[in-house]
C-alpha cells in the first residue's frame, strides 16, 4: 500500500508564507517553518498546521507542538523559523481540522492481525486435474470474450498452456470476514487483496487484513482514535501482546467531485506516538488467541460489540490492565494490577454493604471528632477512610471477579482467592506500608506469580461478562504463546510454590 512513511520534504503553508520541511517519521516527526515572522500560534494549547507537499497533496498537521524557534539573519533580510511536533498528520486531497467531524470511517492494519485467523477458507493453493483447469480456462477465455466484442478490443486465440501438474492460487472473493454492530457504528474485518500479473517471473496474491469502524455519525480525529484504541485494545488482549500499527486510513464524509458519489474520499493518518510503547516482535498461535473471528464468529461479533459499547464505562481500568499487563513485573505492575480493580465501575463491582446501626452511629461520631481538627492530610485521610466504609472494599472486589472465573472452570483453579489475597497485601504494602506476607524481592517467581493472578482475573471476568466460552478457549489446549495459556499450565506448580513459601 501506498505511504508517505520516511517522507521528508518541502512543505509550503496553505497560505504561501511559509516555507519548510517536514519530516514524517513517527516519534522523530518535526516541522520546520521559515518565514518573514514566526508561526503565530496559541502558546497554551496545540495547532493545526495546513500545507502542500512538493508533490502537490495537501497535508493537515494536528495538534502541532511548539519545539523552538530560531531567527537567521542574512544581510539586510531577517528570516524566522517555528520548529513543531506534530501529533497526527493526515495526506490527502483536502485539509481537516481537529475539531471538525469529517470523519465517516477509520481502518487500519496492524502487526500480527493475520494471527487472529486462519484464513484457511479464503486463500488455497491447489492442484486441479488437467482437465479441470482447462475447463476453467476455457471459461474464463468466453467470458473475457464477450467483453472484448463489446467494447470492441483486439481478440485473442484460445491456447491454454497446460501441463501435468497444474497449480491454482486461489482467493475465494471473500471481502468481509465478520462484523459487529456497535453502539458507535459498524466494526467488521474484511480482507484487502492484491495480485501481481503473471509473467515469466511467476505469480502471487498478497492480502491485508484491515480492521474497520463504521461510525454512525461522523466523528472529530480525537473522537475517531478514542473509538480506534478502544477496539485496538481488545485485540491487543486477545493476542496477549502490544501490536504494532502498519497503517491508518480515514474515510472523510467529502467526496469526490470528479468520481461516483458513492466513491469515499479518503486519507492516510500518521499518528506520531502509536508505536512507541512497542518493543520486540511476537508472534501467537491461532489456538492461543483469547477469542477467533473466521473459527467462532458469532461469538467474536458479540465481544466485539459488548466491548466496545462498554468502553466508556470500563475504558479507564481496561487501560490501566494495559499499562500493568504489558510492563515489565515491578512495584509499579502491582499497584497497577491492583488499581484497576479500584476504578471498576459500580455495575462490575459487588453491592455496597449495609452498615448496621452501631457501626453507622460511629461513623457519625467520627467524622464530627474529625471535622473539627485543623486540615491536615492525616484527618483528610481518616475521613476519607470513614467514607468508604460500607463500601466494596478492593479484596471485595477482586473477590467479585474472580467467582466468575471459579464459577466456569473452578477445578482447574483450586484455592485461587489465595494469590489474589496476596496481591492486595502486596500492593498495600507498597502503596501504605503495610507488613508484607513475603520477601517480594527475593521470592521473585511467587510475586510474579500474584501479579499475573490478578490480570488475569480482570481480563478474563471482562471478557466472561461479554459472552467468551472459557471453557471452550482451556478445552482446545495450548501452545502457550499467549501468556494466560502459561498462566493455566503452571498454575498448579506456582499455587504449590506460594503455600511452601507463605508456610516456612
């Protein structure tokens, strides 16, 4: 596919008074503008550039950073340059601004989403009888015919060079592969394919997959990649690593003069940062992946949907599972594992607790000893403490999720609330200082061990409330290059190696 990846070129202002260049490099991106003043901007917010590339496409530079300006003096003349990072660069035939609602649909490829399928149905390689190929051939010839004598091009002679052993790449035509109707809009996956013509050279058929969001309404840039890292989140979870995005495509509600109206117009987004968090290359099995859009479509169509309908409420712990699960095992990952159990919503958390009335009384008779003291952060911290009592607490709500779990495959996990509860007793001792079950730093295996529970209680409970047959996923087996399949084999070993510990 076409891209203006490692372009690095003129750039003329939309207004042609500035000159410069741009560079489109990912988190190395930067603009430089020269002109008789500097680039009047807002200092306290970020701006959309607008310019021309020297090969004449228009190019919409959002959310602009400033990064430092230079004065040139040459003679008599005085030259000013403005040096921007741009967060999102978007080429195309027409400009956008971030705070238009241009955009009808968004698609995208990323690292490993052949991973998700087979394909096995789509594309074959096969080896018809002779007889068969030449039947095909024939067909092909008569109906290739008919439109040659209608528009009166050169005919040719029917010579099939056929030998004993014919082979057909085959592509079945097959443009959607699944798709899902969300609140937001339609989310589908449909093959992209290419070919080559044949030639002494040989012959071949390439695919993309591209992942796709049909919006409702049209959405801002901002609004269009919340709803992308939402559904790229999902993915990323599925196949147990941070994908690397290949490229995004937007489709804008314009549409072009001089073709069909019912042709889109379309752009390529550059987001600078989207690949920053990225690190090595993985690959997972088929059967490894959480959940298949080609071998279980129905059910991949209905996660699809519940996922994103639900990401406004779930997306904060759902980003915070991410920061945890795809780091490396440290403090920070336990509080993190714990913390998303924090910001779950009141409709994926257990019912508060009723205080009874000797426990509500002194409550009452606390705050009011406590709101009389002077403000400080020990009487801000003792209030806030009476504030939650009654409340689910986080053992409380990690217990909540994990009887999920036990509910569906409760043998494979004997004794699972034990790791979590010294999940949280690590956490709080990292974050209060409270006393630590064990040696964290020295008993390494046993802390990561806690840290992997609680992840994947969280992403497995999520998925669990969506519609996923777990039973189903464990059943088929593992070549564990999914971590939750490695967190299933072992866990029988590990949950050994934590009761020695915890009993020395």
């Amino acid at each position: 596919m076409p891209t203006d990846e490692q372009y690095n070129g003129v750039f003329i202002s939309s207004d042609g008074k500035f000159v410069g260049a741009l560079k489109i490099a990912g988190a190395d991106s930067i603009l430089k503008l020269v002109g008789k003043s500097y680039w009047d901007h807002p200092a306290s917010e970020p701006a959309d550039i607008h310019g021309i590339l020297n090969d004449g496409k228009k190019v919409s530079l959002l959310e602009c950073v400033l990064h430092g300006k230079k004065r040139y003096h040459l003679d008599k003349n005085t030259q000013f340059e403005s040096i921007f990072f741009p967060n999102y660069i978007v080429v195309g035939e027409d400009f956008i601004s971030s705070d238009k609602p241009v955009i009808q649909a968004i698609r995208y490829h990323f690292q490993n989403i052949d991973c998700l399928l087979s394909g096995r149905e789509t594309f074959q390689s096969l080896h018809p009888e002779t007889a068969e190929i030449h039947q095909i051939l024939e067909t092909d010839y008569k109906r290739t015919e008919k439109i040659a004598e209608k528009y009166g091009w050169e005919r040719r002679p029917f010579k099939p060079q056929i030998g004993e052993h014919p082979h057909l790449l085959y592509f079945s035509g097959l443009w959607e592969i699944v798709s899902s109707n969300a609140q937001v809009g339609k989310v589908s996956l449909t093959n992209r394919s290419s070919h080559t013509s044949g030639s002494a050279a040989g012959i071949r058929i390439d695919n993309e997959v591209t992942a796709n969001i049909e919006f409702k309404e049209p959405k801002t840039p901002d609004e269009a990649l919340h709803h992308l890292r939402a559904l790229h989140g999902l993915f990323e979870l599925s196949l147990g690593h941070r994908q690397r995005y290949h490229w995004i495509e937007l489709e804008l509600t314009q549409r072009p003069k001089e073709l069909s109206p019912v042709i889109p117009k379309t752009a390529r987004l550059y987001w600078s940062l989207c690949n920053e968090r990225i690190k090595g290359d993985h690959i997972t099995n088929l059967n490894d992946t959480l959940i298949s859009p080609d071998l279980n479509p129905e059910e991949f169509s209905k996660i699809v949907s519940g996922w994103m309908n639900s990401a406004k409420t779930m997306g904060d712990p759902r980003v915070r599972f991410a920061t945890a699960f795809f780091g490396s095992y440290s403090i920070n990952r336990i509080v993190g594992a714990a913390n998303m159990f924090d910001l779950l919503p009141e409709s994926h958390a257990p019912k508060t607790k009723e205080a009874d009335a000797s426990l509500k009384e002194a409550v009452i008779q606390c705050r009011k000893i406590f709101a009389d003291l002077p403000d400080s952060f020990a009487r801000q911290s003792v209030l806030s403490t009476l504030g939650r009592i009654g409340k689910a607490s986080l053992r409380d709500k990690i217990h909540h999720r994990t009887n999920k779990i036990i509910e569906v495959a409760g043998d494979k996990f004997s004794e699972l609330y034990l790791p979590c509860n010294h999940a949280v007793l690590a956490r709080n001792h990292y974050v209060h200082g409270s006393t630590r079950s064990f040696d964290y730093q020295k008993n390494f295996a046993e802390f990561a061990f806690i840290i992997d529970t609680l992840e994947f209680v969280f992403a497995t409970s999520d998925l669990l409330d969506l519609g996923w047959d777990m039973s189903r996923w464990m059943d088929q087996g593992t070549t564990m290059t999914h971590s939750f399949g490695a967190y299933i084999i072992n866990y029988s070993q590990n949950i050994t190696h934590l009761k020695n510990l915890l009993s020395r």
